[in-house]
C-alpha cells in the first residue's frame, strides 16, 4: 500500500491524527497519510436535491393546505469555516442521514413560514413565499456548513375544496368575463361594423371628393403650368433676343475695345515717333545749339570781361586824367584866385574907376551880343510912320537905343551909377 490518497473536485479528504493539531481539509488533490498514524476520511460536495413536503399545514387563516417544494442544498467546500463545520456535524455520516437533517430543517422553516401567511398569499405570490423560506433556511443551514443553492415553491394542495373555490370564484369571473366580453365583442363588432360602413361610405365619398378636387386642382394646375409654360416660352424669347442684344452689345464693344487699343498702340507708336523726332532733333539741333549757345556764352563772357578789363582800364585813366584835370584846374583856380585877388586889391585902390574900366571892357561885347541876332537876318523889313527917320539910321538908332539901357540895368545889378562915376572921373 502507497499510502497516497486522491480525491475528485466534488469531495474533500479529512486527515487527522499524528503531525496535525486539528484536521487537515484537501479539497481535490491528492496527499500522503501514514497508515496506523493518520486516519483519512471523505466528504461529499456534491449538490443534494431535496423535494419537501408539508401536509395539512394550517395557514395563518387556520386553513389546512399542503405545500411542496424543492431545494438543492450541498456542503460549501469553498468557505474554510463552513466546511470545518461540515465536518463537525456530517463527518461518518452517510448522505442520507445528511439528506435527512437537510430535509428536516427545510421542512420545519416552510411550516412556520405556512403558519405566517393566507393561502391567497401563497398562492398568488410564490416568490415571495420561496424567499422567505429560503432566507429563514440558510441562516440555519450555513451553521451546519450547508448552503442552499436554491429553493421553489412546487404544489400548493387542500382537502378542503378551498383553492377550488378561490378557482370556481376566478372561473366564475373569468365565465362572467367571457361573456361580457364576447357579448361587448358582438356589440364592438355591430359598432365596428356600422363605423366601418360609414366609414367605407364616407371614404368612398371622401374619394369621390377628392378625385373632383384632384381633377379640379389637375385643370388648376394644368392651366397654371400652361401660363407659366408660355410666361416661361416668352420670357425665353425675351431672354434670347435680349441675350442677342447683349451678344451684339458685346461685340460692338470688344471692337470698340479693339479700336481702343489699336488707338492706343497707334498713340503709343506716334508717341514713340515723337520721341524718336525729339531725340533726333536734340542729336542735330539741340545739342549743337546748346553746343553753340556754350561758345557763345563763352565768348561772351570773355568779351564781357574784356570789355570790363578794358573799362576798368579806361575808368583807371579817366580817373588819372580827372585827378591831373582836376590838379590844373585847382593851379588855374589858384591863379585866377591870385589875379582876382590882385584885382581885388586895385579894385579896392581904384574902386569905382575900375568897375568903370571893366564895364567900358566889357560893353563892346554886349553890344556885339545885342547885334548878333541881326547879322544873321538875311532880310529886314522896316515900316515907318513918316515921323522919323527911315532905313540904316533907324536900325542903328534902335541899336543905340538898346545900348543907352544897358547903364540903368548895371546899375540895378551892381548899384553902380557910370555916368555918375564917368562925370566924377572926368572932374578929377
């Protein structure tokens, strides 16, 4: 003997004995026990299905009814604390005896959850009945390390004819209901019927009404397109013939847009001809005469300065003629100063016989000058009264009658009287 043992997923394996202070829970696998030392024993998992039935159970109405359900219960090997429980309670046990215990407890909670509840509950809400029985249930179970997979409320059944009554009533109902309903259904149906023929009729003249609008709104509509179908047949001929206008707009345009531009080539040519003139006549006639006008500027710039040198010179000699003229005028004055004052001086020694002297000096000449006028008289005309005298005389009179003044006017110039002076000389 190896004394290897091996067990399944659905099964766990108790060691207990030497080299263990508490047992040792394999759940699947395999493990090593020493025989006489260790003792091995082996604990169902698998699911137990359990059908339970409560007969004659009195609800809380004190009605009896009998209730049947099914559970399925197993020992949880995947809680550690549950399983151990497990152990402690089922271990040697064979699966009946623990069946058994499963059923009990699940029977006595579905008794006192019956005794708390109507039948009407029972009956009309199983879930919740199934709820409660499962909840007051496992608390108790997990304790034995059971858990309850599941539980369902399966038959519910009474001696005493009380569900059938809750039937008959609910038949009754559901009898009364059915007749109601199919007597309403024949009454709907005649209703239904008649709306249905009204409203067939009324469709029917509803489609007769509408194929009149239909045929109506079709002449309607016939006679709009047609006007819009000639509006639309003129306006395109408007719009050809305003597109022709426009087409020959256009073109008369882009020639005049064309005459425009050879215009402005042709400007642009004369331009450019005028240019060239301008620019041939600056190379023949402009820059030549501008050449010109500079030699003439220059030469006239150097006769002007030839000509300011050359004034400039003649000013020098003016002005050293003029300061020599003005050396023997200021001798001549000198000398004439000299000979006035001289003259002066005998003036004053001989006074009014030199005035005398100088008039006597100077009336030949005056006599001249009165005369002069008549030398240069190419014919005299003289007319006499027959009083006097007549021809040379008479000219000569008036001659000497023009003389005979000349003291008086002296006199009055200078306040000399010369026949006065004359007479006193002549005394002397």
């Amino acid at each position: 003997m190896s004394g290897f043992e091996v067990c399944g997923p659905n099964e766990a394996l108790v060691i207990s004995g030497c080299c263990y202070t508490k047992p040792y829970i394999l759940v699947g696998g395999r493990v090593f026990v020493w025989p006489c030392f260790q003792q091995c024993n082996r604990l169902s998992l698998n699911t137990i299905t359990l059908t339970i039935s409560s007969p004659k159970v009195y609800t809380r109405l004190g009605v009896s009814i009998s209730v049947t359900g099914v559970a399925q219960v197993k020992i949880q090997g995947s809680n550690r604390e549950m399983l151990e429980a497990a152990c402690q309670q089922f271990l040697g046990k064979s699966d009946m005896e623990i069946q058994h215990v499963a059923m009990e407890t699940l029977e006595g909670h579905q008794r006192a959850i019956m005794a708390h509840m109507t039948v009407e509950e029972i009956y009309q809400d199983r879930k919740k009945f199934s709820q409660q029985v499962y909840e007051v249930a496992s608390s108790d179970l997990v304790n034995m390390g059971i858990s309850v997979v599941s539980y369902v409320l399966k038959d519910i059944k009474d001696d005493e004819g009380y569900l059938k009554a809750l039937g008959m009533g609910r038949t009754a109902e559901v009898h009364r209901d059915a007749t109601m309903g199919e007597a309403e259904a024949r009454r709907d149906a005649g209703i239904k019927e008649s709306l249905a023929e009204q409203a067939h009729m009324q469709s029917k003249y509803f489609n007769d009404s509408e194929i009149a609008n239909a045929q109506r709104d079709f002449e309607v509509k016939k006679a709009l397109y047609d006007i819009e179908v000639n509006m639309k047949k003129a306006q395109a001929e408007m719009a050809y013939e305003l597109q022709a206008a426009k087409t020959k707009q256009r073109i008369k345009e882009e020639e005049m847009q064309i005459q425009v531009i050879e215009r402005s080539q042709q400007i642009a040519l004369q331009e450019q001809e005028i240019l060239r003139k301008e620019r041939e006549l600056e190379a023949r006639v402009q820059r030549p005469a501008e050449a010109e006008k500079y030699r003439l500027e220059r030469l006239a710039e150097a006769n002007r300065n030839r000509v300011v040198l050359e004034a400039e010179a003649e000013a020098e000699a003016i002005k050293v003629k003029g300061d020599a003229l003005a050396f023997a005028i200021e001798a001549k004055a000198k000398a004439e100063a000299e000979q006035m004052a001289k003259k002066a001086d005998a003036w004053k020694e001989y006074k009014d016989a030199a005035m005398v002297e100088m008039v006597l000096d100077v009336l030949p000449k005056v006599v001249a000058e009165v005369a002069a006028p008549l030398s240069q008289t190419k014919r005299i005309v003289m007319v006499s009264s027959g009083n006097g005298e007549v021809g040379a005389a008479k000219l000569t009179g008036e001659v000497m009658s023009i003389v005979n003044q000349l003291p008086k006017v002296i006199e009055t110039m200078t306040g000399v009287n010369i026949s006065k002076v004359i007479q006193t000389t002549h005394q002397r």
